[in-house]
C-alpha cells in the first residue's frame, strides 16, 4: 500500500514538473531583435536627401541610372558618362536625338527658383518612404523636367532635351515618360542604399567650393552691385544675384571640351585658354578646361565655366572677362 503511494506521489510530481516546463515555453517570449525593429522602422519612415546621398559632392549620378533600362524605352546613342552634378545620355526618339541626364540634387529654394510650383506625378509606379515624383507646372515641346522629392524637400532634379535639327521639338508626352521611369529606377536605388560616390584625384574640381574661389564683394565690384553667394547643395557652382536679374554664375562640370565655331571663340583669359559666347546683348559665357578626367572615354575635361546675365542694359562680356580675370588663376594647375 505504502509504496503503491509512493508510485503514485512520484508519477505525480515528474508529471507537474513536465507541465511547469510546458508552461514556462508557452508563456515566455522571445526577446525581440532590436536591430531587425530598428531596420523596419527605418524602411517606413520618410526619407530624407541628406539621409539618401550623404556627401553631396561625390555622388556618382550614373548609379543612380540603368541603362539597359533606358534602352527598353528609347534607342541609346551614348551610354550614360558621368558629371561632377549629373549623369548624361544621349538617346533617340522618334528619330530625334535628346540628352537626358539625371542630377543634381537640389535644396527647396533652388526648386522654385527653376519652377515656382510642382505637382504630383499620378499612375505610375507607388515609390516607397514617401518619395514623391513631381512636375512643373508648365511644360513645352523639346524638353520635360522632373523632380524625384524627398521628406527634407529636397529633390534630385531629372531633365531631358530634344535636339531638333528639323525645326520640330517633341512634344513632352514623347520625352517626360522617360524622366519618370529614370527617376523611379533612381528612387529604388536611393531606397535600397545603392548610392554610389565618386573619389576625385588630387587638385580636382570636385573637392573645391565654387563659391571659395572669389568673395562677393569681387564679385559685386565687377557686376556693379553687392551680392551675396548661393550656394548648391553639391558645391559644384556658385550665383551671385537671382535667376531673371542681373548675375554671375561659376559652374564646375566634367564635359566635352567646347569645339571652336558655332559661335564660341577662342580668347585668353586670366592666363587661361577659354572659349567665348554671347547669345544675345544681356548674356554671356566662358569655359576653360582644366585636367582629363580620369577614366574618360570620349576626351572628358574638368571644366570652368562663367555665366553672366545683365538687365540693366550693360556689357555682360565685359563682366564676364573681369571675373575670369579674378578667377581663372586661382584655378589648380
């Protein structure tokens, strides 16, 4: 009897204790990942340009371009090359050659000083972090512009322009379906963090502030009023004054040198070859080249140009000269 209680007593308390180890799995909890919840909520949150791009002034806009992509939708005449501020193709629709190019990545400010207001584009692709693709409110035959903004109200502009020889530009339905799947393949990748960045040589334009290379009161003295520097995001350029008044603009770039005639001629300035153009009496230009750029496939340069536009009625080459006077010997070698 004794030890058929002790069976029992026995048989009882392996069974509690199997069913307290039952118990402890069923009401215990995993602790969660944190890194895993952290990586969610920042794949939900809105996505800033500056937590996109970080440095500014290295990205490669070319990563942000798929070409074999681009070539679904128009004939690729040029593969995309990169720029210090954009990345450019040359493509073919409807028998007409545009360049389409990708870049750069702009603050608030200067978005409305290229178009005052931008509207979402609708029926396409839903893009994820609250990316939004906008458009101009006004558009005309030969170009389209694009805008791939971001929560800071930053946006990575994208444009294309046609290059008529026939006299007839294309119509924007033709060019700014483009833009658009470049600018969602370009949303993906920022998503994703696929970024690429660029590493410049020594003495390159890509590591220098345009705006550090003359003061505004240089400036000012040579366009005849005091003005204050604006700088882009990227710090490849520089204005002193306001887009639709009198200005000057210096812009780094990485481009194929300017080819003597149509238009532009040869003259030396502040040391430096440069090729000259005037459009029109309140307008003129300069570029002077610099090194090769390394890696070029088609003779690329680092390259300074100067814009000067004038409203009041004076000689902007005149203005355009004193600045590259200023300017040009200050350049690397």
């Amino acid at each position: 009897m004794w030890r058929n209680r002790a069976r029992r007593a026995a048989g009882i308390l392996v069974l509690v204790t199997l069913l307290s180890g039952c118990a402890s799995t069923i009401i215990g909890k995993p602790s969660p990942d944190q890194a895993a919840l952290a990586q969610v909520e920042d794949e939900r949150s809105p996505l800033t340009a500056a937590a996109a791009f970080g440095d500014y002034t290295t990205i490669d806009y070319c990563s942000l371009m798929d070409a074999a992509a681009l070539g679904r939708t128009a004939e690729v005449v040029d593969p995309p090359r990169v720029s210090l501020d954009n990345c450019i193709a040359k493509v073919k629709v409807d028998g007409q050659e545009a360049d389409l190019a990708v870049g750069s990545v702009l603050d608030e400010q200067a978005r409305s000083e290229y178009t005052t207001t931008t509207t979402e584009v609708t029926g396409g692709t839903e893009l994820k972090r609250r990316l939004t693709i906008e458009k101009p409110s006004s558009e005309y035959d030969g170009s389209c512009y694009r805008y791939l903004v971001f929560a800071d109200e930053s946006s990575l502009q994208a444009n294309v322009n046609s290059l008529s020889t026939s006299g007839t530009d294309l119509a924007p339905e033709r060019l700014c379906p483009l833009l658009e799947a470049a600018l969602e393949h370009a949303a993906s990748v920022v998503v994703e963090k696929r970024v690429g960045h660029l590493s410049f040589p020594a003495g390159s334009l890509g590591s220098i502030d345009a705006c550090s290379v003359a003061t505004d009161a240089e400036i000012g003295a040579h366009l005849g009023s005091t003005q204050t520097a604006r700088r882009t995001l990227t710090k490849h350029s520089c204005r002193w004054g306001r887009i639709g008044e009198d200005y000057v603009s210096l812009y780094f770039s990485v481009d194929l040198p300017v080819p003597a005639g149509a238009g532009y001629v040869p003259e030396t300035l502040g040391g430096r070859q440069a090729m000259v153009w005037t459009s029109t009496d309140s307008y003129c230009s300069a570029q002077t080249t610099l090194k090769p750029w390394p890696g070029a496939q088609k003779g690329e340069v680092e390259t300074v140009s100067i814009f000067v536009s004038r409203y009041d009625g004076g000689d902007p080459c005149g203005v355009m000269r004193n600045v590259a006077n200023t300017v040009f010997p200050r350049l690397p070698a």
